[in-house]
C-alpha cells in the first residue's frame, strides 16, 4: 500500500518569512495529493491540492509542487502570517475511489 | 447546513464499557470514513464506508466496528474499550467517484479518554 513520509515534524519561523513543508509517496500510482490545514480544537480541511498532470498550483500565499519523477511533492507558504500556525498534512492516493493515505503531520508555529 | 456533526463532543470511559460515537453527514456524500488522531501519528483511518450498505477495515480496525445503514449517518462502536483507545476521534465524509478525486471534509472531532 502507500506510505507518505512528511518532514519536518515542527517548524518555526518569523511572520513573513516562508516555510516549506515536504513530503515522498511510495506508490507511483498515486495521482492526486492534498494538503490539509488543522487548526487547534478543529477538524482538518483541505486548503490546496495538486494533481499529476501538473506540477505547480499556486493559491495566492500557497503553493504546491510536484516531482513524480522523485515521487515527492511540498507545500510553500510565502509571507507568513500568525493565522497560519497550525498542524499541516499532506497525503496521497491513486484514484477518486480510493482512501487517502495521510503523513503524520507537521506543526507550524509563526511567531509575531 | 451544518456539514458534518460528531457527539459526543468528549468522553470520558471506563475500560471495559461499550461507546458508540456519532457521525451525521447532510451533503449526500456517498463515502464516510473514521479516523484517530494520536500524537505523532497523525491521521490513521479505522475504517470506512464507499457507500450506505457497505464497510471496509482501514489501517487501525481492530477493537472497533461501524455500521452504515444510511446515507447519513456512520456510527464508530467501541464494543470494549481499552486505555489504548485513547485518542481525537475524526469523522469525515466525500463524494467518491472517477473526476471527484476524494476531497474530504471532516467533522469537529471527539476526544475519547478510557481510564
């Protein structure tokens, strides 16, 4: 089955700077990778996803890559801000009726 | 619209009693799935539901069983439950299908202790 490896497990950083959060799947398969955002005493929800006919997606401050080729992709938040301290996953799967398969997450803490 | 509603919202348990926790979904979503949340291990799915009528065991099913005799509602039952089941306990929901690549939505969670 699919693995998905998330590093790092924590990150700080100051308001404004960027964090980059990366993650490797196992299954080449696999063609559609999210990324959610858990903020605390709340359920996950999905704030950007990339599929495997394209490489990059960009949602203003958010973006995503994506290399099949190394089977990794990552999540880049630009220009920082407090409200974006939270628990971020990524996870993977290989078909619209499959389970994803969900990393163990990284907490990002955005000090003022 | 409320989405997708879980009860309790927390639970304290003795080991050994029987606990079902709730899971409502109003979006007509065909597939619903639990998961816990354990420090460090991030989201590990305990079982699921394709669509009303029909389960299947995710990575962690043991100790708990489901049941989806609707659409709406996926109930996760704890027939004995043990301290190890200690955990955030997350109901989520999507539309599954060949284009619809399987976003799913999650409820607010239930924090389960079992002393």
């Amino acid at each position: 089955g699919e693995n998905v490896e998330q590093h790092p497990s924590t990150l700080s950083v100051q308001e404004g700077d960027s964090a980059v959060i990366k993650c490797t799947y196992s299954d080449s398969a696999s063609n559609y990778f999210p990324w959610y955002k858990q903020e605390l005493g709340k359920g996950p929800q999905l704030i950007i996803d990339i599929r495997s006919n394209v490489g990059e997606k960009k949602d203003q401050r958010i973006a995503v890559t994506l290399n099949k080729t190394a089977k990794h992709f990552s999540l880049h938040i630009t220009e920082t801000q407090p409200e974006d301290s939270a628990v971020y996953f990524c996870a993977a799967t290989n078909s619209g009726y499959s389970t994803l398969t969900f990393g163990k997450g990284t907490m990002l803490l955005v000090s003022p | 619209i409320a989405g997708i509603t879980q009860a309790p919202t927390s639970q304290i348990l003795a080991a050994g009693r029987r606990m079902t926790l709730r899971c409502t979904q109003d979006m007509r979503h065909n597939a619903m799935y639990w998961y816990r949340q354990d420090l460090g291990l991030g989201l590990r799915l305990i079982h699921y539901s394709n669509t009303a009528g029909t389960t299947g065991k995710g990575e962690v099913p043991d100790g708990y069983s489901v049941s989806r005799a609707n659409t709406d509602d996926f109930p996760l039952t704890l027939a004995s439950a043990v301290p190890s089941q200690t955990s955030v306990y997350f109901c989520a929901s999507s539309r599954q299908g060949e284009s619809s690549y399987n976003e799913q939505f999650f409820g607010p969670g239930t924090r389960l202790t079992v002393l």
